[in-house]
C-alpha cells in the first residue's frame, strides 16, 4: 500500500512561485525482468492553497521501491497522485532514468498551464 502525500498551507498563496525538488535516488522495478530500475525526478510546480510536504512525499515514493511498473506509467502515475493531493497550479515531473541496454530515457509530464504562458 502507498504512503499518502501530506501537504500544508502555502505561506504565500496570493503570490506565484516556483517549488523545486530534487530527487536523487529512485527505485522501482521492471515488470518485464524483474530488475532494479534507477531514476533521478526532478518535480516542479506553483502552489495553489498548499504545498507538498516532503518527509509524506519521500516515503510514498519510497512504496515504489519494488513495485514491477513501467516508466511511463509510474511517472504519469506520480504526478496524478501529486495533482490529487496539492492541486497546484501548474505542476511538471521529469523522471530521468539509468542507461540500461545503451538506452537512457527520460519521461517527462505536465499539468495545468504554466503561469508565465
């Protein structure tokens, strides 16, 4: 079962701004071989009434550590869960992940319509 995503108050809720979280070491599995597969997340988003708290945040993903799911799906996954549980304003998640077979990739997703568009 996933941990949920705590969130808070956004102290400025009145101003647009930019969060930014690094995320360095990510683990989830290959459902195909059953293999570790590494990534680094970069999450980017303007709060709405709250933001998301990071020690919730670091234990769900954390509940992914041997789930079996594909790249694609666990990044769109990701960012639901987060578009679920903050509502932003404009929210984006990159996930980069390790070169595997020679092949490196990178799944990149987007909600809303950034502030600056």
């Amino acid at each position: 079962m996933m941990n949920s995503i705590e969130t808070f108050d956004n102290p400025y809720p009145d101003r647009d701004y930019l969060i930014r979280h690094e995320v360095e070491e990510f683990t989830s599995v290959c459902p195909v071989t059953g293999h570790p597969d590494f990534a680094e997340m970069t999450l980017l988003y303007v709060p709405k009434a709250t933001c998301i708290e990071l020690k919730s945040f670091k234990l769900y993903l954390q509940g992914y550590r041997n789930e079996g799911i594909f790249y694609e799906a666990i990044t769109n996954k990701i960012l639901d869960d987060l578009v679920a549980a903050c509502d932003p304003k404009w929210m984006n998640l990159e996930t980069r992940w390790s070169t595997r077979g020679g092949i490196h990739s990178i799944i990149e997703v987007s909600h809303g319509e950034h502030p600056d568009e």
